[in-house]
C-alpha cells in the first residue's frame, strides 16, 4: 500500500502575508472552508503573535473548520507559544507550530547566539509547546544553507522533547533538488529517533525550484508538504498546491504515494483564491492556467482530435475545470442562489443571500449570462465586505476630447456617525482621465490623499459584458491598504475598490488606537 503524503496548506498564513494577499476575516473563513472541501490535512491558520487581527482571525477560522488539522505559527518563545494556543484551541484538533533559525547566518546575525543557545531555546519551546497540545510541529528555519551536523542535533532534540512533526525548510529558495532530497535522506537516516516524527519540507520558490524541491524530498521519505494555492507567499512564492497534487498524481507510478486532495477542487481553489485576493491566474499557470488544456499548434490539434492522450497528460475534469456554467438568471429564485451559495462553498446567513440575491438581480439586467465566477464577484462585494466607513451610492463621469477636462460627479454615504443612518456627501471634480477624476474626487470628500501604488482591471469573465474586477493598492500616512470593487462598469468598479481600500486603511487606524 502507498504511503500517505499530508498536505499542509499555509495560503492564509505564508500565503496571505505576501503583497497584494490581504484577506478580511470573512474571506479568511471561507478560504479556509473551501481549502477543507479541497482535502487538506492542515491549515495553518496564521500567525498570532504577529497581530491582534492575526490572533482573531485564526481564533476564528479554528472555530470555523471541521476535524481538520488547524495550525497556528510561533517562534521559539513561551509568549508566542502561548498566544499560538489560545487561537488554536478552538479548533478540533490544533496544532502548534513553532520555529527557530539554524544556519550560522541566522544564529548570528538574527540572534546573535552560539548554536548551543539555539539547541536549548528549540528543547524549551518544543517541551513547553507539547505541554498544551500533543500535536507539535518544529521548523529549523533555513535548514538549507544550515549545517547538516547542528541541523541533525536540533532535530533529535525537538523530536525527544515530543514533536511529532519536523520541517526542514527551503527558506529563501537556495537548495537545488537533488542536494535537498539527499538533506532529507541525511537526516532520516542519521537521526536516531527520525521513526518518531513525520518530516516536512516548505520550499520557496526564489530559483522557480520550489515544486521540484517538495517532490525530491517527498521521494526521499518527507511525508509532509508545506504549500500555497497558486504558489503565492513571499518573494517569488511558495511550492504550489496544485502542481505537486498533480504531480504526484500523475506520475503514481514513479512517486506512489497517495494524498487525501480532491483533485476535482484544484480549479475551484485557485480560482476562488484569485477573486479573493484580485489577482488573475496566469494564463501559462502550470495545473489550471487558461492554457493549460488549450492546443493552437495545427500538429497538436490533429493529435488531439485522435487521441487526448497524444498532447495531455490529465484532463480538465480531474481538476474540476469543466467548462464555465451559467448557474442563474434573472428567474432564478433566492432558494436556487441559496443552494447554488452552498454546493460553492459559501456558508451565509440570510442577511447576506439577500444582499447577493439582489445583486444577482440587478446583475441579470444588464448581462446576458450570469456565471459562477459572477456570483463569487458579488459574493466578495456585497456580503465579505468589511464595514463600511464610506459606500459609493452614486456616480458619474465625463471624459472624451470635447475641450472640457474629464471630471466626475460622486455621491458617497458616510457611516462614521451612525451606521443606520448615512450622511449624504455629494462633489464634483476634474482629473486627467475618468479614473483620475473619481480618485481626485473622493479625496476631497474623505479629506484625504493616499498614494496609489498600484491599479489593476481584469474581466471576471469572458464576453464584452463581464463584470470589471479592480484592485488598487494605497498608501496613507504610513498605512497600506489594498481595496477590490466589481461592477459592469469598471469605473464604477474602480470607485468602489478605491473606496473600499480607504475604509481598510481607517479601519487599520481605529485598531491601532484602540490598542
């Protein structure tokens, strides 16, 4: 019988912390429902120390989720451990997740201590990390570039204190595959106790190595991956989720292993992570890019046309990429969306189908097809939004080569003195262009002057009627915000993400005073 390979899913911790990947609490929970669905084994939740809203969110996701494993992220500190559990106890079975550096760059320059203050802080914070929970997991960060020696003392040592889990790192990307499979070998086999734990690998992907990586190791006896939907994390990324499921499930004969994975809830994962996070997938993504099963070569054509086999090696139904289906329209009932919400994965409340039903609506007046990477849009706006301090109510805007400079006229509720009742703002003003001039505008009338680090608008679907998705990236007064809108009309949608990543930074404000 094939060993089992235990997935370990950081996109809400690694994941998450990287540019652009900032999630709210609702949409953290219903990635983490959805990374469920998919079959992870371990979600690792987050890192509480890190951030009271940290703290929350993986208090909440731990309270959220099923039997799966939830992990939260702590150096090798007992304040860390200790904030680490208090999230994580919620959840049926937690698990802590501590770490310490163990190359003599780190020791020296981080820490500033010799490698036997190191090997005591990982036995301290192993032995009181077992004392809360049985279920313990100890990273050697930079096990790469660390000597094999010290990392293979640390690792005995974490192992007797109790860990059941060990992760050797690829921090920064460095190793190549075939040196960081034969680490693995090294210490499996040099290890005395290496029978008592399950060894791990989280690889970077800073040389684009991170999945050749993962497998080597995973053929030299690691039985955990630590990976991202998409590959997304810091710098260059993560080894990403799908392309080692798929690897290991198509090439069975070579790796014979197994996962627990729904290999059908690839596609639906990755695509749910980038309308969260307002990132498209790459058309050349390995695993479920839009190319990935697309074949313009005449050569290629023909062969596909006798055989699928002669040009692909998996099918878009193995990852759940069966074609976009119209799911609803402007007949559908609220019970049907209500139903179509769940088999998503969508968990609302009634409160919020009605807030997307009407949006369904509104929608299915002025688009022919309504999809399901629609009804995420709407999702996403009308019901994971987080409370607004200012909404978009009404907009419009003049640009052409008239003579008269583009301009805009806006009106946005204000919230912030009573959320039940708004104030009514209205404003003119000019810009260089249409989206220069809503941004200009709603300044004025916030009293504000963030800088735009970064615009982007990408169709949520295909056809000249797709919704416009919109992200843009501020910075206020040494805050960074990142806000998302979509509409049919993507200056509206602009407006709306604009606004959106305002309401972030305010929200960012009040917590730091409330501190």
């Amino acid at each position: 019988m094939s060993d089992k390979v235990y997935i370990f899913d950081t996109t809400l911790r690694d994941g998450e912390q990287s540019p652009g990947a900032t999630m709210n609490m609702a949409e953290k929970i219903a990635m983490a429902r959805q990374l469920e669905k998919l079959g992870v084994d371990i979600i690792e939740a987050g890192f509480p120390a890190a951030s009271q809203g940290d703290f929350e969110a993986v208090t909440e996701i731990a309270k959220s989720v099923g039997d799966i494993q939830v992990a939260a992220l702590c150096r090798a500190l007992k304040g860390d451990i200790d904030r680490a559990f208090e999230a994580v106890k919620h959840a049926k079975n937690p698990r802590i997740h501590t770490f310490i550096a163990t190359s003599d760059i780190h020791m020296k320059h981080k820490f500033n201590k010799e490698p036997d203050e190191i090997l005591e802080m990982a036995r301290q914070a192993v032995r009181h990390a077992v004392s809360l929970t049985p279920n313990v997991e100890f990273s050697a960060e930079d096990a790469s570039r660390s000597r094999k020696e010290f990392l293979a003392q640390i690792v005995e040592v974490a192992i007797a204190e109790g860990a059941t889990t060990i992760n050797i790192p690829d921090t920064v990307g460095y190793a190549q595959p075939e040196e960081f499979g034969k680490l693995i070998e090294y210490l499996i086999k040099n290890v005395p106790n290496s029978d008592k734990a399950v060894f791990s690998v989280h690889c970077h992907n800073d040389l684009g190595l991170s999945c050749a990586n993962t497998l080597a190791a995973i053929r030299a006896g690691a039985r955990q991956a630590e990976v991202t939907l998409s590959g997304i994390g810091e710098r260059a990324g993560n080894a990403a989720l799908e392309e080692v499921i798929m690897a290991l499930h198509t090439r069975k004969d070579y790796y014979d292993v197994e996962t627990s994975i729904i290999t059908e809830e690839l596609f639906p994962s990755c695509r749910r992570l980038a309308t969260t996070i307002g990132q498209p997938i790459s058309p050349y993504k390995a695993i479920v890019g839009a190319n990935a099963f697309a074949h313009e070569s005449g050569i290629h054509q023909d062969g596909m046309l006798k055989n699928r086999q002669t040009y692909e090696i998996m099918t878009p139904e193995s990852i759940g990429k069966k074609g976009t289906s119209i799911v609803i329209g402007k007949h559908s009932g609220r019970n049907a969306l209500g139903s179509k919400l769940s088999e998503m994965g969508y968990e609302l409340n009634d409160e919020q189908i009605s807030r997307v039903f009407a949006a369904v609506k509104t929608l299915a007046d002025k688009k022919e097809e309504i999809f399901d990477e629609d009804v995420e849009a709407l999702v996403l706006e009308e019901a994971y939004r987080i409370h607004d301090l200012y909404r978009v109510k009404e907009l419009s805007v003049f640009s052409g080569t008239a003579g008269v400079s583009p301009h805009a006229a806006i009106v946005l509720e204000d919230f912030s003195a009573d959320k039940n009742n708004p104030v009514r703002m209205q404003e003119v003003g000019f810009g260089d262009g249409p989206i220069n001039a809503v941004f200009s505008t709603i300044n004025k009338m916030v009293n504000r002057k963030p800088k735009l680090e970064l615009y982007s608008v990408n169709a949520v679907t295909g056809g000249t009627d797709a919704q416009g998705a919109v992200t843009v990236h501020i910075t206020d007064n040494g805050f960074k915000s990142i806000g998302r809108g979509s509409d049919e009309d993507i200056i509206v949608a602009s407006a709306k993400a604009y606004v959106n990543a305002i309401n972030r930074v305010e929200r960012m404000k009040q917590e730091k005073n409330n501190a």
